[in-house]
C-alpha cells in the first residue's frame, strides 16, 4: 500500500454545528481542509481498524470527489471495509438503516441538509456512530478538539474508485463495496408498514398523492416505493431525480420552499395527499387538499395513532420532542400515560432515548420526525406512516386533522427565522434577552403573564451529560410559549429562530390563521428581544 502522510496545519473554524460540519462548497474545497476534518474524525475514535464503515451523501456538487478523498483516507487509515451507496448517493436515513443493519462502526453522510447546493453553495459532514445515529455532543466535542492541533494526516495513493457500479473492488487492503442506494432501506419500510393496504389506497383510482423531491436525494428512494412498489401512476414523484445543484432551489420541505407541491395542493382540482423531503431525506412536510399540516401536529397524529400501523401495533414507550416543537405531542403522551421528553434541538439528543427503550417516535417542529426504527429523522418514513393511517381510517387529511384538535385542542405554532444577521448582533441580543431572565417572571405582557422564564438546559436521562444553554424560554401562564434560540446549521452571519405557541381548546376557534392567532405572542416576542432594533430588520426572513 502507497499510504502518504501529509503535513497540515488546523483549521479553527471546524466545530460540528446541530448536524455536522457545514460550510461554503468553497471552504471545503481549500486545500486539506476537508482531509483535516476526516482525519481528525479517525483521531479522535477507537478500535475501528478492520471494520465496516458506511459512506453517502445526497449528491450535491462536491459529494462524488469527497467520497473519493474520503475512501482514500479510510483505506490509509486501516477501515476494513466502506460500503458506499451507487454514485454516492444514500439519504440519511438510508446510511442509518445501513449502520445498523450490517453493524458498521459507523457512517459518514455527505450533506449540508436542506442548504442550497452548488458551486456556491454549502457542503456538509456529518459523522453517525454505530447505533446509526449522529455523533452525540462528547463524540463532535473529541472531533473538534482533534481538528485543534492536527498536524497531519494519511491518505492512499491511488487511483479513483468506479461508484456507479454495483460490486466490490479493493483499494489497497480496503474493501469497497459499491451498494444499492435504495434496496436495504426499502426492505426496513416493507417491515413496519402495511404496504397491501398502502397500495390499495394509492390504486383505488380516488385516492391521489404527489410527493416533491425537490432535485435532492429521495428521488430514487420515492421512485422505487411510491411509483414501483405501491402502484401509484409515474409522475406521482415530482422532481425526483437528484442534481448537484437540486435545481437552484432550496431543498427544504417547507410552505415556502416546496412552492411547486404547494401550487398543486392549493390548486383546482388539487391530489389528496402530498408530501415533500429535503437535501439529504431526513425531513418531511405533510399536506392535504387545501391543507398544512405542522410538524409538530404531525408527531401527535402518529403518536396517537400509532397502533394502526403494524410495525407500531404493541403500542409506543414514550415520545420525545425538541424543547422548541410544540406541545401537541405531550397531550397525546399525557392520554396513552407514556412519558414525553424534551430534549434539546438536534436529532443527536434522541439517540439515548431511543437506545434505553425510553422513546418511540420522536419528532421536532423543523419537520422531522422519526422513530426507533433508525436513529435519524426520516421524511419518507414519515409519509408511509401518513398513508398508512389514511389507508386504514379512510378519511381526508384535514377531517384527521381537525378530529384531532377536537379531542386534544390545538396548539397554534409558528416559527419566524431572521436570516443573515450580523453575529455580534445576534449575540448581543441574545445576552440582553439572557440577562432579563431573572427578573421576567410574573411580569404581565397585555393578556399574558410570564410564569416562567430559563435558558433551557438539559441532562441527558440515560448518560447524566449535561447540555446547557439550548434556547430561551418564557412561558405564560396559560400555556403559551416564546422560545429564541440561534441556529446551528446556517453558514453566514446567524439565524435568529423565534418560535411561537398557543393553546386553544375550544374548537369553534379551530379555524384561524396561525400567524393571527399568535399575533400578541408575536408583538411580545419583539417587545422583550428588541429584535426589530437589533438585528435592523423589520420583518422575519422566513415564517413557517
Ligand atoms: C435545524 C433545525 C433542527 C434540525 C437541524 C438539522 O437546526 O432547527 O431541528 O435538527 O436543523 O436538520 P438549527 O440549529 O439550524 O436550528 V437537517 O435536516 O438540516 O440535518
Ligand atoms: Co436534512
């Protein structure tokens, strides 16, 4: 074996955010920029040498030479074995299905998410532990104090692998195995869904469905279940085949982003049911005709019903959610007598929950849900459970919905972002708001009043780790809630997320507008936070 070690000096921009390591395609293309990232994910782990790892990314613009460089460095680094998906292409939930069923140390997904793609857009790395979920925060902490004081790393000399053949080759003493994208993670979706009853729904010839995979990795996941083994007529999958720059667009399943699916569901003469995913699969958004339905409503329907679904049929453990989601879900826990843990943002914090048997499903307001079945959030998982419910109930997604509220009332929820706003001003509003907490309580708002206010910390029930300083709260007296908190995923300025929610139980006031609805939360959330004054915008960048 040819294996060069190759001097290098740290980078100090190369701490994991919410979900992996996210940056301009530019950035990571800088010399040894990405090696010292991956090399010091070797570093900082044990006992991996001669085992299977698992590699894939959604296939933006940079995935196919990263996984080359990647493979390289892995044979260098003494991996046994790297199965990659054909042409580099494996969702994230697909690799965590992957992890776990051929017992990999773990995975590495190539994916900066719903970020737009693209010579000038965003590259991602995010790195999965042998559970097939994302590193927890001790695991990305070790990576990036590696990422510190790199000095060098390893890498075989050698020539580029053929990925879009199905079949395994050598690299060095490494083993390559080129794996079909889609197969295994189908099997998974065929053994927790009642696929007869799916696909007598989607062949009935009423029932309609239109799933947006909006030029990023699903397509050949959505192609393979929906059109080839659920029978639904081919077209049913809109922009389905993945390209480097998913179109231009923003991968992100979202009422503003998904417009194509929007513009159908909102239509004449509009389908039953449609759904979109992201860059990388992991997230869902879930309409009906004329109808939205909010991630965190959707982890209450599925919770509560659950038991139709054969893989979920003996029932959940417990649900979890993110502190930021809404409390719909604790409403459905609170009636089954399950417990719901609130953790805080990030699919990492599920991990132990989901290990100790504590929770079921899990979901969070940024439209992921997901269950024990994998340890990533998983979009089209989320959709088969959707039309599984539809298949047995046989009702329209907005009579579900509005039963739904009628017999646990509805949590009003909205998200407003503030995009690209200059960190020192995000930060210093974020200190201000910080330094109010103590005297908050009590205070009267018009007709709220505050009866408590923290910045939220969390202690992990399984491990005892401790997670401090994850968002800020301020919850009134009647239920309602402000939360602020930055973003860990963008890669300019900062994202300042304000999220929102009121209770009403009453379901003759079902009906309204979110946005109208949360409109004193709305006007408070400015007053305490001056968010107006000082991020210098007078409007919210993206409300969903
Ligand atoms: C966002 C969401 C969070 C989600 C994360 C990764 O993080 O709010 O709920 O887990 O993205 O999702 P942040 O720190 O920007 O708020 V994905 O589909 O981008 O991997
Ligand atoms: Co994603």
């Amino acid at each position: 074996m040819d294996i060069k070690t190759v001097a290098t000096t740290p980078f100090l921009d190369q701490k994991p955010g919410t979900s992996g390591l996210r940056k301009l395609v530019s950035v990571f293309q800088k010399p040894h920029y990405l090696e010292n990232f991956i090399q010091s994910i070797f570093n900082s782990i044990e006992n991996y040498q001669g085992q299977t790892m698992i590699l894939g990314g959604d296939g933006r613009y940079y995935n196919r030479q990263a996984i080359q460089i990647i493979l390289k460095m892995a044979a260098a680094n003494g991996v046994g074995r790297v199965k990659v998906g054909r042409s580099g292409i494996l969702s994230t939930p697909a690799t965590s299905c992957v992890i776990r069923k051929y017992d990999a140390f773990g995975g590495i997904v190539l994916s900066a998410s719903h970020n737009p793609g693209g010579p000038d857009g965003d590259f991602g790395v995010k790195y999965n532990i042998a559970n097939g979920g994302p590193a927890p925060e001790k695991v990305t902490t070790a990576i990036y104090e590696c990422t510190k004081v790199i000095d060098q790393y390893k890498i075989l000399a050698a020539s580029d692998v053929d990925l879009d053949t199905l079949g395994e080759t050598k690299l060095g003493d490494m083993a390559v195995e080129v794996i079909d994208s889609v197969a295994d993670y189908k099997e998974l979706m065929e053994s927790l869904f009642d696929f007869y009853r799916i696909r007598e729904l989607l062949t009935d010839g009423k029932f309609r469905m239109c799933i947006d995979s909006m030029h990023a990795v699903t397509g050949p996941y959505a192609h393979a279940l929906f059109e080839e083994r659920l029978g639904a007529p081919s077209g049913t999958v809109l922009n389905g085949t993945p390209l480097e720059d998913f179109g231009g667009g923003h991968p992100d399943p979202n009422l503003v982003y998904a417009h194509d699916l929007v513009e159908v569901l909102f239509g004449e003469d509009a389908p039953d049911f449609g759904a979109a995913s992201d860059g990388d699969g992991d997230r869902n958004m879930i309409l009906g005709r004329r109808f939205f339905v909010t991630p965190s409503d959707s982890l209450a329907v599925l919770a509560a019903n659950a038991t139709l679904v054969p893989g979920y049929r003996d029932g959940l453990t417990g649900i979890a959610r993110s502190m930021p989601t809404s409390q719909a879900p604790d409403r459905v826990a609170a009636e089954l007598g399950i417990d719901c843990y609130e953790t805080p943002t990030g699919w990492k914090f599920f991990g132990n929950l989901l290990d100790a048997d504590k929770a079921t499903l899990c979901g969070e307001e940024s439209f992921g849900t997901g269950s024990n079945h994998i340890r990533e959030k998983d979009g089209l998982w989320a959709v088969l459970f959707w039309l599984n419910i539809l298949a047995v109930k046989q009702q329209p997604v907005e009579q579900l919905m509005r039963e739904h509220w009628q017999k646990y009332g509805r949590n009003y929820y909205s998200r407003h972002d503030y995009e690209a706003v200059d960190s020192d001003r995000a930060n210093e509003l974020i200190s201000k708001l910080r330094a109010q907490i103590p005297d908050l309580q009590g205070k009267k708002f018009g007709n709220y009043e505050v009866e408590y206010s923290d910045d939220f910390s969390y202690t992990d029930p399984v491990d005892g780790s401790v997670s401090q300083n994850q968002g800020i709260r301020i919850g009134f007296t009647d239920g309602s809630r402000i939360v602020y908190r930055l973003s860990g995923t963008g890669t300019q300025g900062a994202t300042l997320r304000i999220y929102l929610e009121s209770y009403e139980p009453d379901s003759s006031k079902h009906d309204l507008d979110p946005q109208q609805s949360l409109a004193e939360l709305i006007a408070i959330a400015d007053e305490v936070a001056q968010v107006r004054t000082l991020t210098g915008m007078d409007k919210p960048t993206v409300i969903t």
